[in-house]
C-alpha cells in the first residue's frame, strides 16, 4: 500500500488530485496522504495532517455526516462536493470519492480521492454569473429576442418573446416559425433566417407585418445575425424584433411634435387671454359631442376638436382692450376681430396635418348663404366641420358670459340657431344639437360651470 501511495504521489501531485487513507474504526485518524492532499488539506506535513480528523478537515458537520451515511450504506462515495479549510483557513471547493474497505471485523478503513475543483469552481460561478446578467438582460428586454439552430429551430428566446404566445420561454425551445405565424409568413421568416446561415449577411432593420395570437396584425422591425462557434461555423441566427405599430407611420410621430407645440402655443394664449381660451376649449367638446354623435371617425374627430381648440389662435393679434370691450365695438375694432380667422389661417396654413386642418379653421365664420366671412362661402363650398364649428361657436358664446352682455341661456341660442337652420346654419348639424340638448334635459353637454 505504502509503494502505491509513492507512485501516486510521483504521478498525480501536479494535477492538485490528493489521496488518502482514513481509519474509521477503532478511532478516526488519517493513514497516509500523498503531499497534494496534505497541501489542500491546509496542513505543512503529514504528521500534522495524523493530528486531525476528517469531520475537523471538511467545513460543514452537515456534509460530513451525509458523506459518512452514502458511505456506510453504498460503501463507496464518488464525487462529494463540499469545502474543506485550506491554508488561508478559507474554504476550498472539492471533489471527494472514497470506498470503504473493511480488513478486520472491528477495524475499517477508506481509500480516498480528493480533487481541488476551486478554480473550476470560481470559473463556473463566473460563467453563471454571466449567464444570469445576460439572461437578465434579455429578459427585461422590451423586444423579442430569440435563438435559432442552422434548421431555423428555436434553442433560447427571451421572456418577451414567449408572453407573446403566452408560453413559457423552455415551451417553445425546438419549435420553428411554423408553430405560430401562417404558412406563408412562416415560410419568408425560414427564408431569412436561412439567407444569413448562408451568407453570413445580418438583415438589418426590416420592416414586415407579424399576425398576433389574438388575430391582430402588428408591425414590427427584425434584426437578424448570424451565430459562430470557436471554429467561425455558422451554426444558427440570433434575432430581434421590436413592436414598431404605434410608431410605424412617421407622420404620426410629425404629428405628435406639431401637437405639442400647438400645445404650447395655447398655454400662452390661456395665459394672456382666459375667457377665449375657455372658450375654444368649450367649442372643442361641444364640436367633439356632435361628431360622436354623427358616427365619426377617430381621426376625424381628432382633427375636429384640434381646430376647435385652435379656432381662436388668430386673436393673439387682437389687442387685448378690445377683446375684453364692455361696450360695443367699432367698425375698426369688429374688423380688427375678423381678421382672427386669416391669422389663424396663416399660422396654420404650412404645417402638414392628416386632414385639411387650416380650412376648417379658415371657414368656421361662414354661413351657407354667404353672409359670413372673410370668404362668403356658400352652401357645399362651406367644410362640413367647419359648419359644425359654426354651430358650436355660436351656442358657446351665446350661453356664456361676455364683457358687454351676460349669459344669453340655451333657450336663446337653440332659438337663433333654429331660426337660421337651412339659411345660416347646416339644419342636419342644428337638429342634432337639438337632440343633445333634450337627452340632457335642456341642459349644457359641455361644461361643469354651466
């Protein structure tokens, strides 16, 4: 035994491998070791290493105690993970294998096989960590990342990915394109990710449409990269894809910048004129109430209520001693007034909007027989929502208070507009109002103070 104990300690000292005897019966003591196991053991000799006990070697009773039942029951133990105190009295992460040999009846001993696995050990906890960051990473991505094989099979996608199919991320490991998009979308998917297989050439940024789970179709933005191993073999795609649908027409996002600064330019005007600002912002929700109730669209409502909001802008220009006049105006100051609609028009006129936003403002003061202005329109020449803003102009202004006058009432305003319904005003516009009204028990639709 003792000539085996050299060889090995000759052989296998520099692969940090330690062998060991240990007696279990009568008493616990170490037999022999060869100097790696002395050295992992954190001992200087070998005689000081006879001084210690294996439960006093390994770091936790715990593990100890369950390495002493496998082996009392399996009679041999192979690759026991645990720690046991080194040199610097911190703990080393080992393998132990043992069997358990029995010479006498009341005498047993074991052969041992400890292996430093500390470096592999803080290696792998490295790599995990990494593995947790990245797959941290891609799970908390607000895109759809996923992972494909040469045969376009998915080997790792992201939890965005699979919420999207309502599966779990390992659900859909081994399922290809086929498994959740039509035939034909499927098959131009396959089709791509096979071209950058073969040429390695990512596909960057294409825009495609994608039919959901749900039967609604979304458009989304794809990235696709080829996947190398150590050798520069293909050996599979990595893809991206992002939920563009909100943003897919830019004209939108246009949009929504002109929005903000007409957004702006209003909360200067709110500042220097409250009343008219109050006002437009009436005529918006009246103006709104009306196109619901003659079934329009999204976006035309939307372009209804901005140029009611807007339909005032132009009195920026306007001094502000005439507009809040007690008395009656003159023929300079009405003209003065007239002019806010070709302001407006003009501030408007050059921004591009989905819908004829500067010629609805433009008309809102003309009346179907002509005696309105700055144009005197007539009839189908008129926008109708410019006819609705007509309508809702005037029976905001006559139901509000005004420098020179008070509150006229709803009465009074269903009475002018009755009156110039078919002449002045469009009678289809009038009779809805009307209807309005009387659902809401003759009552103002549009604001909480009246």
């Amino acid at each position: 035994m003792a000539e085996r104990m050299v060889l090995m300690n000759k052989s296998v000292n520099l692969l940090r491998l330690g062998f060991f005897q240990y007696q279990l019966k009568p008493k616990e003591k170490f037999l022999d070791a060869n100097q790696s196991f002395v050295r992992i053991s954190g001992c200087t000799s070998l005689q000081l290493l006879k001084r210690k006990t294996l439960s006093q070697i390994i770091t936790n009773a715990k593990d100890y105690s369950e390495f002493i039942k496998v082996l009392n029951k399996k009679k041999q133990v192979k690759d026991f993970k645990t720690t046991i105190l080194g040199k610097t009295k911190k703990p080393i992460w080992v393998l132990i294998s043992a069997r358990l040999v029995q010479e006498k009846r009341n005498s047993r001993y074991l052969d041992g096989v400890v292996q430093d696995i500390s470096l592999v050990k803080s290696e792998s906890d490295r790599l995990l960590h990494e593995m947790d960051f990245l797959q941290s990473f891609l799970d908390h991505m607000p895109d759809a990342i996923y992972f494909k094989d040469v045969k376009s099979r998915a080997t790792k996608v992201n939890k965005f990915y699979a919420q999207g199919f309502k599966m779990k991320p390992e659900e859909i490991v081994g399922k290809t394109d086929y498994d959740f998009f039509p035939k034909d979308q499927a098959q131009k998917m396959i089709e791509d990710d096979q071209r950058v297989i073969k040429t390695g050439i990512p596909i960057i940024g294409k825009i495609e449409r994608t039919l959901l789970p749900n039967g609604t179709w979304n458009q989304v933005i794809t990235t696709k990269v080829p996947i190398y191993d150590r050798k520069g073999k293909t050996i599979g795609t990595m893809g991206v894809t992002r939920d563009m649908t909100e943003h897919a027409n830019l004209e939108k996002d246009r949009f929504a910048m002109l929005m903000n600064a007409l957004t702006v330019l209003n909360k200067a005007f709110e500042m220097r004129d409250p009343y008219t600002f109050s006002h437009a912002r009436n005529v918006g929700r009246i103006a709104s109430v009306i196109g619901e109730k003659l079934g329009f669209s999204e976006n035309r409502l939307m372009g209804l209520r901005l140029a009611a909001d807007l339909h005032d802008l132009g009195k920026l220009s306007v001094p502000l001693d005439i507009l809040t006049k007690p008395g009656k105006l003159s023929g300079l100051e009405y003209g003065l007034i007239q002019e806010h609609v070709e302001k407006c028009h003009d501030l408007i006129k050059e921004m591009k909007f989905p819908f004829a936003l500067s010629e609805i403002v433009y008309q809102h003061h003309e009346r179907l027989d002509g005696s309105g202005y700055p144009k005197g329109l007539k009839g189908s020449k008129i926008l109708f929502e410019a006819r609705i803003l007509a309508v809702s102009d005037v029976l905001e202004s006559m139901t509000s208070h005004r420098p020179y006058r008070a509150a006229l009432g709803i009465k009074k305003a269903m009475q002018e507009l009755k009156s110039g319904a078919g002449k002045k005003y469009d009678s289809k516009i009038v009779n809805t109002v009307e209807e309005i009204i009387k659902k809401n028990k003759g009552q103002a639709f549009w604001s909480d103070e009246k």
